[in-house]
C-alpha cells in the first residue's frame, strides 16, 4: 500500500513538474506572439499609411494624364497654369492697391 501511495506520489510529481514545463513553454509562446502581433499592427499601419499615399499619387498621376496625355499637352497646359497664375497674381496686386 505504501509503495502504491509512494508511486502514485512520484506520477503526481512527474506530471506536475511536466504541466510546468508546459505552462513555461506556453507563456514563452504567447509573449513572443504578443510581441509579433505588436509588430505586425505596426507594419499594418505602416503599409496602411503607404497605401494611402500611393492612391494619392496614382489619383495625382490620372489626373494629369487627363490634363495632359503627351509631353506637348503638358508643356501647354503648363503654360495656361502660369498665365493663370500671373492674371492671378496682377487681380490681387490691383486689389491691394485700392486698401
């Protein structure tokens, strides 16, 4: 009876000695996981953020081949912005002369 008792013991010790391993294992495993779903919500955001400015760029770039599909409708509608700009410009310089 003892040497049942003294067994039994000795299986009790073993798997509690391997259910702390295990539970060492398994709080190792979710730390580096918590670190890497950290990481990877940073990279998330990164790309999320790069995304955006692409779209932007890729509208910019639609647009303007709309404005101007070849280099000689850029050079022109290049020239309209500046004569724009300097009507612009002279309309204000007007205005300020009449405060």
């Amino acid at each position: 009876m003892a040497k049942d008792l003294s067994e039994q013991l000795g299986r009790i010790g073993h798997k509690a000695e391997l259910l702390v391993t295990r539970y060492a294992t398994l709080r190792d495993d979710n730390t580096r996981l918590r670190d890497e779903v950290v990481e990877l919500k940073a990279r998330i955001h990164a790309l999320e953020a790069e995304n955006e400015k692409l779209v932007m760029q890729l509208e910019f770039l639609r647009l303007s081949s709309t404005i101007a599909p070849d280099s000689q409708a850029t050079l022109k509608a290049r020239d309209m912005i500046t004569n724009l700009v300097r009507e612009i410009d002279a309309c204000v310089a007007d205005l300020m002369k009449d405060i």
